[in-house]
C-alpha cells in the first residue's frame, strides 16, 4: 500500500498527508489534513463499509464523527485525537465507568433524527443467520433457541430506532477540541433500543473477555440499570448477539467463545422467561 492508492482523493479533495496509510479488514486509511484540520481518508471501502459510510453521514457530526466528504468507496472523516480510550478507563477506573459512556453515546445516537442516505437494516434482516443456522441444524439446539428469542423480541419491539449496531469500546472515541466521544463504523440499522445495548456487552479489544459469561451477566446488569431497561430483555438480545456471532464465526475462536457464552445465557433462570 502506498500513497497512489489515495492519489485521486488526495487531488479532488485538497488532501495533505499527515502520516502513513494503513489498512483495517474493510478498508484502507490514510490520516490527512485540509486547511490544517486532522482528517482520516477511508477509501477502497468495502460495501458494508460504504453503506455505514452513509449512515454515518446522517449523525451529522451528532455524538459520531462528521463526514466532510463522500465519492464512491471513499469517505473523508473528522479524525478523533483526543487522549482518551475506553479501554483504557474500564482498566483504570472500572467497566462501570466506560459503559456509563457508552450508554450516554448509544442514547445520542438513537435520538438521530437524519435524515439517512441510505435505508437502515432491519433487524430480522441483520440476524437471520439465526433462523437460518436453526433450519441446517434441523430446529434444534441452541440455534434454534435462538431464532425462537429473536422472532419474539421482533414482536415486542414497542419502537424503532436508528441503531449503530457496532458501538464497543474501540468504536467510541474521545474527541478531544471539546468534542466529546465519537462514534465511528456503524452497521446502519433500525429496530429495538435495546439491541445497541446488547453488542457492547462483548468488549472485543479487552482480550480474553469478550465472551467471559459471568463478565457477561456482570454487564447485563450494570448496562441494563444505566439504560432503563429490564435485565430480561437485555439478556434476550445478548443471547442473541453471541448466537449470531458464534454462526458468523464458526469454527474459528471467536466463534467458539461465543457459542459458550451464548449456551450459559441459555440456561440462564432470567433468559427462560422471554
């Protein structure tokens, strides 16, 4: 990778180069400058990445970061420089402490009013790894308990809203210039509240707990009294999340801690109410 592959964005958007271009699973990144202000060039994004792109766009700078400019595969972002990581407070001053931030960054991102570029995904689309899995392993199983979870929750669900759909620990950034924390890589889709909630209960970038179960529980608790909702319905979604984690990752680790996770929340006393 070199800086030929930003050439065409460099030019049309006045871009300078302010350090050296990286790649992430889905894309590559490049942080620049323009008139001096810190930016981060995405391009050669991959269509998940374009969509989100999109969606991000319509935050509107409103708790995420702001999208300056958007061509194709390529998006020109406000770059988050602040010192601060959520990592690094859930080390120091505690879990509670970071997921009292990100509970305040879901909430300010569901009160988006858009408008949004781009349609968002509805949930029973976004999860149909579940019904799907639960079909090939003959309706059986944890799979199966699953999509049973889902398709309930889905008619439950009193209201819709935008969601991220991918707010953790290292998609919420601090800021810095009084810009508070910013979200960054949503999915872009749209369904119950408590869904945002249940996809930061699994911290990927803190090794060795994304899927600890009594970790788990721990934050269910914590997450569910900090966002006004009930443990069940918090619970039912996390099943839910590490089942359809445990699908998109079998037969790799992650897929595997997930599955245990997701079979511990599976006997759990509070789940076997929904």
């Amino acid at each position: 990778m070199s800086l030929a592959d930003f050439r065409p964005w460099l030019e049309t958007w006045r871009l300078a180069p302010d350090g050296e271009p990286f790649s992430s699973t889905w894309s590559r990144l490049l942080p620049v400058r323009r008139d001096g202000r810190p930016l981060m060039l995405k391009a050669c994004m991959a269509d998940q990445e374009v969509n989100g792109s999109a969606f991000l766009a319509g935050y509107a700078g409103e708790g995420a970061v702001e999208v300056l400019e958007r061509e194709a595969d390529a998006v020109l972002l406000e770059r988050a420089e602040g010192p601060l990581s959520l990592e690094r407070i859930a080390a120091g001053a505690g879990e509670a402490e970071a997921y009292r931030i990100l509970t305040r960054g879901v909430a300010t991102l569901q009160a988006a009013a858009g408008p949004f570029p781009v349609a968002p995904i509805p949930l029973a689309t976004w999860f149909s790894i579940l019904p799907e899995a639960a079909a090939y392993v003959g309706g059986v199983g944890v799979y199966a308990r699953a999509a049973g979870v889902l398709e309930q929750l889905l008619a439950t669900t009193a209201i819709e809203v935008p969601l991220h759909g991918d707010l953790h620990h290292g998609n919420l950034l601090d800021g810095g210039r009084g810009r508070g924390w910013l979200a960054i890589d949503p999915k872009g889709l749209v369904g119950d509240p408590a869904c945002d909630y249940a996809v930061m209960l699994f911290p990927s970038e803190m090794p060795g707990e994304i899927a600890a179960p009594d970790r788990v529980r721990a934050r269910i608790s914590v997450v569910a009294g900090m966002a006004g909702l009930t443990e069940a319905r918090l619970m039912a979604w996390a099943f839910c999340v590490a089942a359809q984690y445990a699908g998109w990752f079998h037969g790799q680790p992650t897929g595997e801690a997930m599955m245990a996770v997701a079979v511990a929340l599976a006997d759990d006393g509070t789940l076997a109410g929904t």
